[in-house]
C-alpha cells in the first residue's frame, strides 16, 4: 500500500538572511529548513508551527503557504513536503527543543543554496521557491470538517 511521508517546512527569513537547523546524520552535519512530520490529530498549519517551536524555539505563525513538493527520496521513500512562509521582522535567538538539533543558524540565501551539505535537494528548492515571490493564502490547505479545536 503506498503511503508517502507527509512533512511540512518552513522558510523563515529575517533582515534578508534565512532559518536552517543543523542536524548530525550518519556522522554528517546537515542543513535543513525546520521541518517534520505531520502528526494525528493536527493540521498542515499546526505542524509547521509546532515544528518551527520544537527545531528552533521561534512561536511564529506560517504567514503564507509556497509550494508542495512530491519527492521520492533517494531511499526510495516518498514524500509530500508543504512549504511555508514566515517573514520576521528581525533575527531572533534560537533555542532547539528537538535533541536533534545541534545547532541553528541564520545565512545569506547563496550560503544555503551553494551549501553542499543539504539534508535533501528540497532544502535550496525551498529557497528558490521563497525568491520566487508566488505566495497563496493559508486558507488554501482548508482543513475540511477537522473535528480538533484550535487553529486550522
């Protein structure tokens, strides 16, 4: 039975700089947007934040939804990646949450995208994405008759 891995991400961006988490995989350090897996009983929205919280320690809303991308990863695992948006006035501190997370980081878009020490292809698209200045309203990942209370 197919069942892709649902994750969202988020492309945060302040004072022109951007967001990545660093995480230790397989011995590497790689970079990655904050991001994670959907999880039962919450919706896109309620995972982007979440995510942002757990990777980051940042409580930002997702301002505008980018981009979903159907990925098949090199493993073969497949994934449908929900990209969002959040523009912050200024930089903040990051505290991670996520024992994952070694580390965040704020960078210069062409440090990212020239890295090559990306968690997946997905994270320079994300960027490319972000610069491309396409935005839709968050309205359009309703969350139709969602039974949970709290944010759609």
């Amino acid at each position: 039975m197919f069942k892709p891995h649902v994750t969202v991400a988020c492309v945060v961006q302040a004072e022109g700089q951007f967001l990545v988490v660093e995480e230790t995989i397989n011995g590497k350090a790689l970079w990655n947007q904050p991001a994670g897996h959907l999880e039962a009983n919450e919706t896109l929205y309620q995972a982007a934040r979440r995510e942002l919280w757990e990777e980051t320690g940042i409580e930002a809303d997702p301002q505008s939804f980018l981009r979903m991308h159907q990925w098949i990863a090199p493993d073969g695992t497949p994934f449908l990646r929900f990209l969002f948006a959040i523009d912050l006035p200024n930089k903040v501190a990051t505290t991670p949450h996520d024992e994952d997370i070694d580390r965040c980081l704020w960078l210069p878009a062409q440090d990212i995208l020239t890295a090559s020490h990306l968690r997946s292809p997905l994270v320079a698209e994300s960027l490319r994405c972000y610069h491309q200045a396409q935005r839709w309203p968050l309205s359009i990942l309703d969350a139709f008759n969602w039974p949970f209370a709290g944010d759609a």
